[in-house]
C-alpha cells in the first residue's frame, strides 16, 4: 500500500509511467470544463469539488476509474454502453484513447446539477 499523494501532481508521479498519460487525459478535462472546482485529494485519489462533491478518478489495476455521483451515469447509459460502469464509476482504459468530450459533458452534466442543488437549497 502506498502512502497518499499530497496532491494530484504527486499522484500522478507516483503512478506507474504507461498511465500517466491518460491520467493528465483525465485530469486536463475536468480542470477544462470546471475551472473554479477546487482539485485536492480524497479517499487517497484526485478529488474536484465545485458547489459540492464534483468528481474524483483513480488508477486501479486494469483502468482508471472516474467516479461521479448519480444520476449522471445512469443519465448517459447510451454513451457510456463501451464501458464497463456502475452507479457511480466508469472505468477507463488505463492505455490506449481516454474519451475526453465523454468526461466535460459528464462533468458539465454534474455542475449543472450541483448548480441546481444550491440554487434548490437556497430557494427552501
């Protein structure tokens, strides 16, 4: 077991040469779409919040998980159909092409619901 990165550039490094590509794939993509989420680590993998918990991804074993909350998942079943999925995680190829305009449009879809959460919660 390793010991947690301070922060995601130390993750990165610390993670083995042939993923690190697609983990700056995945990273660059949410920073491109969410450029006021706050990037930290969390539960020991890179971690975005904006108006609430954003996203996180991960290195494992075969792939790279990118998790986000639901629905967002569920929402694009069709999309993600070449991916293995579960409520709350796609895994990503850990070589190979990372679908970047898959993730903004998943993160995007998960600002805007974070964005109505609050507007929601401050309307109560």
């Amino acid at each position: 077991m390793r010991k947690p990165a301070e922060n995601v550039d130390a993750y990165i490094s610390a993670s083995p040469k042939d993923a690190q590509p697609n983990l700056r794939a995945v990273r660059e993509a949410i920073r491109q779409v969410a450029p006021d989420a706050t990037e930290g680590i969390s539960y020991g993998i890179p971690y975005y919040s904006y108006k609430g918990r954003l996203a996180w991804f991960g290195l494992q074993k075969a792939h790279i998980g990118l998790y986000i909350r639901p629905p967002v998942i569920e929402e694009h079943e069709r999309e993600l159909s070449r991916y293995e999925t579960t409520m709350s995680a796609i895994h990503l190829p850990r070589k190979g092409k990372i679908p970047v305009l898959l993730i903004k449009k998943l993160v995007r879809a998960r600002i805007k619901k974070n964005e109505d959460e609050e507007r929601d919660s401050r309307s109560h």
